[in-house]
C-alpha cells in the first residue's frame, strides 16, 4: 500500500478524544466521518481496531464497532480480514468543479454569506489563539505547508489550504474547536476554495499563507486574525461575483 500522508498529530488527536455520553454511536460515526470528508484522516489509512477504537473515544467496543459498520454503509470505511488486515479509510472523490459549481448555484446568495460569515468567524479565532500558542516547531509545520504561487496544480492548492488551516486550528490546543474546523471543512471548505482555479487568486493566496504564518511566528495575533479575515472575505466575494453571473 502506498505510503499515507496524515495530518497534524493534534488535528487527528483531536479526532479520537474521548466521546460524550448522548448518541455515542453516531457521534462517533459523525465524527470519523468528518474527518474522512476534510482530510484529517487520509485515503487508505488504518484506523485503530474497535477495541483501540473504543478506548481512544471513551466508549464501549460495541459502540465503535456499530460506528464502523455505518461508515462501511456510506463506503468511507473499508474491513479487510486476516493478516494485515483491518478498517481502513475510503475517502470520496474530491467534488469536480462542476459538482462545486452545481451547489454553489443552488445555494442562495444570503445561505453563501451566512456560512461564509461562520467559517470565518471560526478560523480567524483560531488563528488569534494560535499566533499566542505556537512554538517554533509548530511555525516550520506551517511553512511546510506552504506553496508557491507558480505551482499549477488546482487539486494540490485545494489541499495545502485546507491543510494549513486545520493545522493552524489543532494549534488552538483545543479538541473541541479543532473538530468544530473539522465539520466546517467537510461542510463549506471545497466551497470555498472554487476560487483557487484563478492564477490572480492563488498569488493572493500565497502572499496571505506567508504573512498568517509569519503573524503566528511573530505571535501577533491580531495580524494573523486579520490574515484570515482577508483570506476569507475575498474568497467569498469571489465566490459571489461566480453566484451571480450562474445562469
């Protein structure tokens, strides 16, 4: 099998942090499931066994075995038997532009602005509370991440932004707001991102990625806040002006 890219230790720790007590199963299914659609988690990876499964989330095997037999169900999960085997994930074929195109289309103008003000909301306080949290270590992760304008590969764009921002969020030291990131990415985030198709956009891009994660080194968390804001009101005006020229 091919070697699997994962995400940041904290996002994926984020992931398996023990569950709540209402609707265990389906909490624990909804929120493997968001992990598989954001990326968290990565195609063909191994998930824990259900008992490693069960103890990680602070449920009972039954629970996490009944989880994974509804994401069979919705095929993000594949079970092999024997030696080697076990659960791995089966991530979904990333949305074309034309599916994008289709629910951006049927989305309304106020729907688009409403979720667009959540999301950014969200992750410019994540980026405050990572300019104040993060280390040097943290910073080279990011810059990591970082892509050059002159690259020309859409698909590899769409990624690296949604992979530094689900990094700056596990940043926060918080599970709870970390997975709150987590569903908006599965939710709203290929959404958001139909803008990286223009060279103008993803040059913009890469100047704000370089100045967000320079306010972080820097610690100065107002910056990186108003990183993310600009990041974000622009892609949603983008977004808006391709709402309203669809037919």
């Amino acid at each position: 099998m091919a070697t699997v890219r994962r995400a940041s230790t904290r996002a994926r720790s984020a992931i398996f942090a023990p569950i709540g007590d209402e609707g265990r199963a389906v909490r624990v299914e909804n929120r493997l499931a968001e992990a598989i659609r954001s990326g968290v988690l990565a195609d063909g990876e191994r998930l824990p066994s259900e008992p490693e499964l069960a103890s990680m989330l602070g449920v009972a095997t039954v629970t996490a075995r009944e989880a994974l037999v509804a994401l069979r169900a919705q095929g993000l999960v594949t079970t092999t038997r024997g030696r080697g085997g076990g659960s791995f994930v089966t991530r979904p074929e990333q949305s074309g532009p034309a599916e994008l195109g289709s629910r951006l289309a049927s989305m309304s103008r106020v729907e688009l602005r409403d979720r667009g003000t959540i999301y950014g909301v969200i992750l410019a306080g994540c980026a405050e509370l990572a300019a104040e949290r993060a280390d040097a270590s943290d910073v080279e992760g990011l810059r990591a991440l970082l892509l050059d304008e002159t690259e020309p590969d859409v698909g590899r764009w769409r990624h690296a932004d949604s992979e530094l921002y689900l990094s700056v969020a596990a940043l926060t030291q918080s599970a709870r707001m970390t997975r709150e990131v987590v569903r908006l990415e599965a939710d709203f985030g290929a959404l958001l991102r139909l803008p990286l198709s223009e060279p103008e956009f993803r040059a913009a891009t890469t100047a704000r990625h370089l100045a967000l994660v320079d306010a972080i080194e820097a610690h100065d968390a107002d910056q990186a806040r108003q990183c993310v804001r600009d990041h974000v009101s622009d892609a949603l005006e983008t977004l808006a002006d391709l709402h309203a020229a669809m037919p």
